[in-house]
C-alpha cells in the first residue's frame, strides 16, 4: 500500500489506567486486538493504515460521553468512526488513540411525518432509514454511493446522486446532539425549519470531520416518494455535449432528480465490473421525479437539448429494479475503476467549480488524463458541477503516484482557479489539507481557532484537516 506512511511502533501505548477504566465499563465493547484495529485504520482509497491502539463500540451518548471524558483525562486521541466510507483518511488514527465505532448506534427515533422529518442515532445507515421510511411515504434523497452512516455524512457534509434536486447534508441536516471535548452533551437547534437564534451551530458541526465533537444524532429532513420517477442513459460524442445537455436544462429550470455524468473510460469499466452493454461513450444517467405528466414534459425537453448537443438515443429503465440496477452500476464505479487493472489500488479525488466553467474543467482534465499512463475515469454529480477522478495505480510504484499526485494538483489548482473548491464532497481529511489554504487562505486561521477553542488538547480526530 502507497501514500502517506504508517505512523511509528514507537509511540507511547495507551495508558495502563485508561485501559482498565475502558475495559470495566465496557467490557467486550472494547477490544484491542490487531484485526480489529487494522479494519478501523485502513483507508477505501490510496493511504497506508494508521492504526488505533484501541477500538470501543458506543451504543449509547452516554458511551460516548463516557470515552470522551475517559480520553480526555488520560490525553488520548479520539477518532469518531462510522462506516469507514471515507476517501480522504477522514479516519485514520494518525496518533494513534481510540476509534469510537459509533456504527452501534442504530436506533431510528422518531419520525415525524406531518413535519417531514425525523431523528436517527449516529449509527443508522442510509439504506437502512429508507427502508424503514418507505410504508410512510417518505424518502431521504442524500445519496453517496456508499452505504454510509448518517452521522458519518454529516461528518463530512456528503453530497451524491441527488444532490442536484434535494441538496446536500447540509441542507439536509436540521439540528445535532453533539458530545464536545470537555463532555458535555449539546443540541445545536430544534426542529423549526428555519431559526435566528444564535450562531448556526449545526452548520458549524456539519462537515467539521469529527474535529469539533462528536455526533450522536441527527435531524434530518425528508421528502415524499414522488408519483412517478423514471431513469435513463444517454451517451454523447463528446464531454462538451454532455455537459452542455445538463447546464442547459438547468438553465431551463428543469429540476432534474439525478443527472451523473461517466465518461468513456469510466463506462467501460462499468460494463466488466457490472455486466452491461453502454456504449462506451460519455454517458448521462438521468432520473426524473414528479407527477406523470410533469415527468414526461421534463423528458421530452431534456430529449431535445440532448438530441442538439449530439446525443444518442435514451435507453430507459422504467421498473424498479431496472433502475436499481442502474444506479447499483453507478454506485459501484469506483470499485470499477479500480479493477480496470488487477491488483490496483484506488486514489479518488473530486473538486467542484461553478457550472459555467464545468465543461471547461473537465475537458481540460480528460486532456490529462489521456496522456497519463495510469488508467483513470471520470464521473460526477455534474448537475451541481462537481466531478471525480479515480486512478487505478500499482500499489508497488512510487512513478504511478508521482504521476497521479501531479495531476490531481493539476486537477485541483485548474478548479481552484476557476472559483472552484478543493473538494465537493470527500471533505479534507488528510489528503486535501494543502489545498484547503490555498482555496481559503486567511479563513483558515479562523478555523484553527476554532478548534482550538473547542478541543483545547487536540484530542478530537486529530491530524484532520490542518497540517
């Protein structure tokens, strides 16, 4: 494995006290042994483990207040972890310490379904709060891909598929309970849908990567299962096309539900790993949602823009599980991607830029990608101009990573200077820290701030998002 190294044996281990302490009032919950703390310190993409020196199972905020105030005394470093979805080493153990495997923490409780919303612990997984949602006629549409936890989304301010229409986290996200660094349990807002009370400290939360505090539940926002929703693929000439099909019906106030954006490379790669037959184009998934006529009025409009930007037919997928299985194939690109190569590993980057510059951005990136010589996609949330790269490199040469660095600083820098951001969605984690100050400078050090005001010892996921 390639990327930043693993941190030293050499470090000091838990202290003897704290692990008795953690082991009388956890009992099983807490475990130290090196496959369980190698699965909590391993990254889905390109970076070397960083493993903790122990992993407690919370099931409760009172469990987390309990290894919160535990840690704190001892100086020990705490990293929240979810479901290890991460792509940026959100939740590495850089110094070592305690993973706080909140996946436990499942209950759904509370749905309220005249208000559309409800409150989740930290643990739910997104699949899980939809399955449970769908006799009441209610979806949450926040979509990344991954099976992730609710409170691991809201870690780092996910985004996805439906980001186009319904937002992202945070939009989504109405109001926190949180577990600060000195153990004190807080809840950052109420269900109104809107307040003008105070600082937004929900938004302040929100994507903080667990440097700030710990989440343990979440109130989220929901949507009505619509009428009628129908998918689609369409394959164009070129990037420029494709694009120019998205922007247009935005411009045209079309309120497309998904539009994702893969390029040719990223296309065949979808037809070995998920055994279909695209035409290996730059292709568009679509997925309308709406009243049957309003539906068929936005897919004749879009089928216009499309055909005059040199698209090729639409191929749709009407049944459910046509379109699960379709959107199974997008949410699977990444692993993809990877196997374009046997025995690869990933490295996944993502920036976002306004959309007047979205062609421009990814034709300029297709260019390096095409004289690379490592294998790479494209494929994106293009309808609120924010796209990936993922490399498929050897994980046994240094060469391959120079290269994939240099164009994802390439890739980055080009967004950056379009007024653009660094990350769309991944968050900064350990691999976009450079960039956060070159995309904000000053603001930083307020950030810094910040922290340091709430996590006085550093102790919260420490190593994330400043260098």
């Amino acid at each position: 494995m390639i990327g930043i190294p693993a941190v030293s044996n050499s470090r000091k281990p838990l202290p003897v006290d704290l692990v008795g302490a953690l082991s009388e009032r956890f009992g099983a919950r807490f475990q130290m042994g090196e496959a369980i703390r190698l699965e909590h310190g391993k990254s889905e993409t390109h970076f070397a483990p960083m493993l903790p020196d122990a992993v407690v199972f919370a099931e409760s905020t009172d469990d987390v207040v309990a290894v919160v105030n535990l840690c704190r005394d001892a100086r020990v470093p705490i990293i929240p972890f979810g479901a290890g979805t991460s792509v940026e080493g959100n939740t590495l153990a850089v110094h070592g310490g305690v993973s706080l495997d909140l996946s436990r923490m499942m209950r759904i409780i509370a749905v309220n379904t005249e208000d559309f919303d409800c409150v989740v612990e930290a643990g739910v997984r997104r699949e899980q709060l939809n399955e449970y949602l769908r006799d009441q006629g209610l979806f949450f549409p926040i979509d990344p891909g991954a099976n992730a936890t609710l409170g691991g989304m809201a870690s780092t301010r996910a985004s996805g598929t439906n980001a186009v229409r319904y937002g992202t986290m945070r939009d989504a996200v109405l109001a926190l309970t949180v577990v600060t660094a000195d153990g004190r349990v807080i809840r950052t807002s109420r269900r109104a849908r809107k307040s003008a009370a105070g600082y937004d400290l929900t938004r302040l939360f929100v994507g903080s990567e667990g440097t700030l505090g710990i989440i343990t539940e979440v109130t989220l926002r929901l949507h009505a299962i619509p009428e009628a929703i129908s998918a689609a693929t369409c394959s164009f000439e070129t990037i420029g096309g494709a694009v120019d099909t998205v922007v247009q019906s935005i411009q045209l106030g079309i309120p497309l539900a998904r539009v994702e954006i893969l390029d040719d490379m990223q296309i065949r790669a979808v037809n070995r790993w998920s055994k279909m037959d695209l035409p290996e184009l730059t292709t568009l998934f679509f997925e309308f949602h709406g009243s049957e006529r309003y539906v068929e009025e936005q897919v004749e409009t879009v089928k216009e823009l499309a055909a005059a930007n040199g698209g090729g037919e639409f191929r749709w997928a009407h049944r459910t599980e046509d379109r699960n299985a379709l959107w199974k194939a997008r949410h699977e690109a990444y692993y993809a991607a990877v196997n374009l190569r046997p025995g690869a590993i990933g490295w996944a980057t993502d920036v976002c830029v306004p959309m007047s510059r979205l062609a421009e951005c990814i034709g300029e990136t297709k260019t390096d990608l095409e004289r690379s010589t490592v294998p790479a996609t494209i494929l994106g949330h293009v309808g609120d101009g924010n796209f990936h790269v993922v490399f498929s490199m050897d994980p046994n040469s240094s060469a391959e990573q120079d290269e994939v660095a240099t164009i994802n600083r390439r890739l980055v820098e080009r967004a950056l200077a379009m007024d653009g951001t660094c990350t769309g969605e991944h968050g900064i984690g350990l691999g976009k820290q450079e960039y956060l100050v070159e995309e904000l400078g000053e603001a930083v050090d307020l950030m810094r701030s910040i922290k340091k005001a709430l996590d006085p010892q550093g102790l919260l996921n420490p190593g994330k998002i400043f260098q």
